[in-house]
C-alpha cells in the first residue's frame, strides 16, 4: 500500500466515528435523554405578579372560639412542643372584625420548637363566593415565629385563580389591637402565577 492512502484511511476511520450513529441499527440504540436548550429568540414566560392584604383574626375564648386545640402534650415540653389547634379564622378588608369578610383562615399549626416559640403553619386562604378571587384559594406552609411582630412564610400553591401560585406572605402581629381573646394579624401576600 502506497504512503498516500494512509491519510485517506484516516479520514474515512473519523467520518464512521462521527457518524458511526447514523449507520448503527435503530434496535441495538438505546434511548438517550434529548436536552433541550434554549435558543436566542426565545423569551422566558412573563410571571404575573398579584398582591393582596387582609386581616386575619384568631378568636381564641368566648362563645364563638375560631380556634381549638386539639392536642395537648400534658408532659411540660419546652415551648409547649407538640400542642396543636385547628382554625378556622375571619380574613377582614381592614383591622375590625366587623369590617367586609373576604374569606376564611382553615387549617392547622402547633408549636414545632423548644427553642422558641416556632410554630408549624399549614393554612388555606379560602376567598369569599363574591369578589374577584370568588371561590379561589391559596396555601401557606412553613415556620412562624410569633413572637417577632414581623415574619415570613411561603405560598405553596392554590386553586381556581390562584393555580400554581408562588409566593410569600408578610405577617404582621398588630400588638396595639389584640388582646388574650382576639388575635389580629396583618397579611400582604405576593403570589406569582405563570
């Protein structure tokens, strides 16, 4: 063989390894993840931002409590660790009770620190059946320390209006209007929706 075919073979050896999957039967492949990657003109998806601020009212005595225990420990955990209650709680358009319901507060929290008072919340935001959020809801999952007058919890999701939302919720202890029997919580909630 002459030294000049050396480097044809060479070349014909590397176009069947770049190629060697376009001649290899389609029974002996196996299937391979495809990656999508993003082109130029692409634009990522706007996110739709809404906000929404209502009161919320833990009525913890009386005749009409909206918030029960539901388990008690009775050991003396630090903190209190392990209590739980149900609520199911008047969300308000301003501080007042008597002011315009909006919806409801329904779920559960109890006290998931001996450290602090570090509470577990798992609530749904139930809105009204009139309005513009009428019959949608949204839910709040995460740590409430409720001693800081100010805190943060996550949005985790919702329905009807609020489907796949994201978000977090500020929660602000009104100190200056609660009392041992009535609780009063400002709410302003940033959700995005896609």
């Amino acid at each position: 063989m002459s030294s000049h075919s050396h480097p044809l073979r060479f070349l014909f050896l590397v176009f069947c390894l770049i190629h060697a999957p376009l001649f290899s039967s389609s029974s002996s492949q196996q299937e391979q993840p495809q990656i999508m990657l993003p082109s130029e003109n692409n634009n990522k998806p706007t996110q739709k931002l809404t906000t929404l601020h209502f009161y919320y009212h833990d009525i913890l005595q009386g005749e009409h409590p909206t918030v029960v225990q539901i388990i008690d420990p009775s050991n003396n955990t630090p903190n209190g660790l392990g209590t739980t209650f149900v609520m199911d709680n008047a969300l308000t358009e301003g501080p007042d009770l008597s002011s315009k319901q909006v919806g409801r507060a329904q779920g559960i929290f109890g006290s998931a620190s001996i450290h602090d008072r570090g509470m577990f919340m798992l609530i749904n935001f139930a809105f009204s059946e009139e309005g513009e959020y009428k019959g949608s809801t949204l839910s709040m999952l995460g740590r409430n320390p409720v001693m800081d007058t100010v805190r943060e919890m996550p949005i985790v999701g919702g329905t009807g209006l609020f489907r796949f939302a994201s978000g977090y919720a500020i929660a602000q202890s009104l100190w200056s209007i609660s009392s041992d029997e009535h609780f009063v919580v400002e709410y302003n909630v940033t959700i995005s929706l896609p």
